[in-house]
C-alpha cells in the first residue's frame, strides 16, 4: 500500500482505533495530527500531500488526505524520503525532529512531550500498514 494515498490513510486509521497500546498512551490526546510530505514534483506529490488525522482519546475518529497545506493543531512535514525512512524502521521520528529532517510546522514540542508514548504507537502502527 502506498504511504500517504488515501487507502493507505484509512487503514492507518482504522488500525489505530483497534490497537489497544494506542488506546492507552493516548487515552487524553485531544486533537487532529497531520503528517505532510513536502511538495516534491519528481515523487508525485506537486503540492505536497498531507494525512491529517482526527484523534481522539486513543481512537481515530476520522482521516483524510489533502494536497497542499494541511489545517490540522499539530503539522509534522518531512520530504518523501525521510518519511520512507521512518516508516520503514530506519529512522526514528524524535532522532529526526532533532536532526531537522521532520519539521514541527504547527504545535509546540512542550505540548507534545506529555504524548511521547502515543507518537511511539502512531509510528509503530503506521509501519504496519505497509
């Protein structure tokens, strides 16, 4: 399945309301996370393209996938490969955010410290779905 197309955004979330180690680190996150990939024209993605998820208590009540800037209370972005990293195992996402190579273009890390255990979960299902 392809990272970011909208099959992939609905098993992404269908597999975090089902997954109970999801549930419980995020049983008070509140909000909508979108994971944005860079405009890229070689990669397929011309203005970008964006999974923005609506989180709520440990479920995923909703998803959807929109090109160009995502509206969402936290915006994560990253370049094609990067994500590709990510994903795949190679790269973890608080290694990156520190090395610049995911960006926090909206929220505050203090605001996302107290849910490190349910990013771990968000990244651990989303390399599931591939």
């Amino acid at each position: 399945m392809e990272p970011f197309s909208e099959a992939w955004a609905q098993a992404y979330c269908e597999k975090l309301s089902q997954s109970e180690a999801y549930r419980k680190a995020a049983a008070t996150w509140e909000g909508s996370l979108a994971l944005s990939v860079r405009p890229d024209p070689q990669a397929g993605f011309p203005q970008g393209v964006s999974v923005v998820l609506d989180l709520w208590h440990g479920a995923c009540r909703g998803v959807k996938v929109v090109e160009g800037e995502a509206e969402a209370d936290f915006v994560i972005q990253a370049d094609r490969a990067t994500w590709q990293e990510v994903l795949e195992g190679r790269l973890e996402p608080l290694t990156a955010l520190m090395r610049g190579l995911l960006e926090l273009k909206k929220g505050s890390i203090a605001a996302l410290a107290p849910y490190a255990q349910a990013a771990q979960e968000l990244v651990k299902v989303a390399r599931e779905v591939l």
